[in-house]
C-alpha cells in the first residue's frame, strides 16, 4: 500500500482510538465513584490499565511481526470496543476493574502495531514524518476525546462510554474494509523463523533509547497527575480552564509532530531532535514554577508539551531504524517502557507534591537532565560500535 494514502488512514485510525481513550477521562473518576471506589480503589481503576499494556504490548508486537500488523490491530479495536462497552452496562466496581483489564490487555495491541505499520511503510528518510503523524493524531485525538466526554456525561454518567464503543466499532470497520497489511508473507516468514527474545530486544546500544523514553514518560505523567492542584494553588485556575489549558498544549504538541518532526528529523536526524525536545521540556518545567495566571500556566504549559512532544515519534524512528529484531517487537516494546512510566509518574508526582507542590517540576527538570545525559551515552556507545579501531 502507498505511504501517501496509508499515512492519512492510520492518522485517523490512531486519532479515534484516542478519541475513544480520552473520551472516558472526564467521566470515569466520578462513575466509579458513584459505585463506591474509595480514592485508592479510583487510582488503582487507573492504573491497571497501564499495567496490562505494559504487561502485553511486547507480546502483541511480536506477535504482528509473525502474524501480520492488520489483524493484531483489529484484535486491539475490538478489545477496546468490548471494554466501553462493559463499562457502560457495569453496575458494580468489580465490573469496571474486569472492563479495564480485558481493555488493557487487548487494546495494547493498538499503540505498537500502529507504529509498526507506520515503520514498514516509510523509507527509513520519512520515518520520523511518519511517526510523528501517529503522534500528531495520538495528541489530537486526546485533546477532543475529554471534551466529548465532558458534553455527554451531562446527559448521563454511562453516556460517554457507550460513544466511545461506538467510535472503536467504527473505527475497526474503518481498518476491515481500508487497511491493507503492511507485512509482505516472505518479511513475516523472515521475522517468525527469528524468534526474538525480550534480551535481543534489548542487547546494545539501542536498548538506552527504551530507558530515555522511559524517563520522559515518567517526568509527564508526573505533570499530568499534579498540575490541576499546582495550577489551583498558583493561580487559581478551576477545571474549566484545566480543560482549555491542555487543549491548547495538546494542538501545539500535535502540530508540531504532524509538520515540524518529519522536516526536522530528515534534515538534521532524529538525535538531534530527541536532544533539542529533552531541553524544551526541561525549559518548560522551569517556567511552569512561575506559574501566576492563565495565560503564564498556558504558555509555560505549551513550551513543555511541544518539547516533550517531539520526543517519542523521533525515539520511535531512531528504534525501527536500528533494532535487528522486528519492528513489532521494537515498538511493543518502547510501549512497555512508555506504560512503566505512567504506572510510576502520578503516585511519584502525588508523593512530591505533598512533600512541597514545586518538587514535581524540579524532578521533571532532574529526569530531562538524565535522559539527555542517556543519549549521549548511547550516541558514543553507537560509535563506538560502529568505529571500534578507532579506540
């Protein structure tokens, strides 16, 4: 299938994915609570989540490297379908825990499957163009999925979920009918008769990219979890203006990957952008303390979301490239690292923040510090596996 017309389908393919995922956001917090979870129980509802995807996203991209990327996919659609779908007929919490989980451990086949096709599909000089298209859709699809869901849950509380089945339903008839497979059978037979271990994955200089993804996830899901009360305490700012403030730094974060990331990458590579975003982000993390009103928090918060948003489609690119293991396993992989950090960053933010509210964004400027620090420790490793008689 041509990149020029696959690249568009998978945008929209991810974007409503996100859509259907963030829908959810808004709504789920007080629809469990109306069931009884205790604020433990509703972090917990949250997290379990990100546990199955780090859990199973390695296993589904291997699995689309031997079967195929379009059938994975589907399996992860209609996962994610089944558990709206569950959560909207719960009735008791237990429910919602078994409708996070199926959802978990299914629709992590989504994120490194996507990712995978967008690899199979793009030269190795476009690659960064076509994962920051995924990340463009991935940080679209976020920002209108929670306002969808905050429209509908006037109506009612179980209202959001059964929309965002919906969007899954149609989204899988959407890569049924439209999608042709990217894996070529003699590249599958290639990648099965290579069976690839989790130590292969990770042997070299490449597996330090995983852990740098690792930290940039870590310092925002730290940010994402804190930032309503800094926000609350600093300047005032009430959910309605939340809304809005993320909005505006998912658009920016979005259009810079689906415009600048491909450009950038293909002219200067993609180390060089994974550099320049880590410093971004530690920017952003220094001007976010000086938060004093809305248009401060918006901005600060804008500078912050582009940098950290350049970071992942460029990290992804670098890895399909490089791996020698399939790039399912490559990118079911880099998701598990992704979840690891968004398991840790709230309960890690939250614990900071009660310690004093800045020390979230003071640790976010610390782990930028030691991711820039990681890839230039893989940049000289990398040469020195590539000249080693130069040594």
């Amino acid at each position: 299938m041509e990149t020029k017309k696959a690249l568009p389908i998978l945008f929209v393919v991810m974007f409503l994915v996100m859509v259907g995922f963030g829908i959810i956001i808004p709504v789920l917090p007080f629809y469990a609570e109306e069931m009884g979870a205790s604020p433990a129980q509703l972090g917990l509802l949250m997290a379990v989540y990100s546990l199955m995807q780090l859990l199973f996203a390695p296993m589904w991209g291997r699995i689309s490297d031997r079967m195929g990327r379009k059938p994975v996919m589907m399996i992860g659609i209609l996962g994610l379908a089944l558990s709206f779908f569950l959560m909207a007929v719960s009735s008791q919490l237990w429910m919602l825990f078994a409708a996070r989980i199926i959802g978990g451990i299914l629709s992590s086949a989504n994120m490194p499957t996507v990712m995978a096709y967008a690899a199979d599909i793009t030269t190795e000089e476009d690659r960064g163009k076509g994962m920051g298209i995924i990340g463009a859709a991935v940080g679209l699809g976020f920002v209108l999925g929670p306002a969808i869901g905050g429209i509908f849950s006037q109506n009612s509380l179980n209202m959001p979920f059964y929309i965002a089945g919906a969007s899954s339903l149609l989204t899988l008839f959407l890569v049924m009918l439209i999608l042709k497979e990217s894996l070529t059978p003699e590249n599958r037979n290639g990648l099965s008769r290579r069976k690839t271990t989790l130590r292969e994955t990770l042997n070299g200089p490449t597996s330090i990219l995983f852990f740098l993804q690792l930290f940039i996830s870590l310092s925002l899901s730290g940010l994402e979890a804190t930032f309503a009360y800094f926000a609350a305490e600093k300047a005032g700012l009430g959910p309605v203006q939340l809304g809005y403030i993320f909005m505006i730094m998912g658009l920016a974060g979005a259009i810079v990957q689906g415009g600048l990331v491909g450009r950038l990458t293909k002219r200067f590579g993609e180390g060089f952008v994974i550099q320049i975003g880590i410093v971004i982000s530690a920017i952003g993390f220094l001007l976010i303390l000086f938060v004093e009103s809305f248009t401060t928090a918006a901005i600060y918060l804008t500078i912050f979301g582009i940098g950290n948003g350049v970071i992942r489609p460029s990290v992804s690119s670098l890895l399909t490239k490089t791996s020698k293991t399939g790039h399912g396993s490559t990118t079911g992989l880099l998701s598990s690292f992704d979840s690891f950090g968004r398991i840790i960053g709230p309960p890690l933010g939250g614990w900071l923040f009660s310690i004093t509210i800045g020390l979230p964004y003071l640790s976010g400027i610390l782990l930028s510090v030691v991711a820039f620090l990681l890839y230039r420790i893989y940049s000289a490793a990398l040469s020195k596996s590539l000249h080693p008689d130069t040594l």
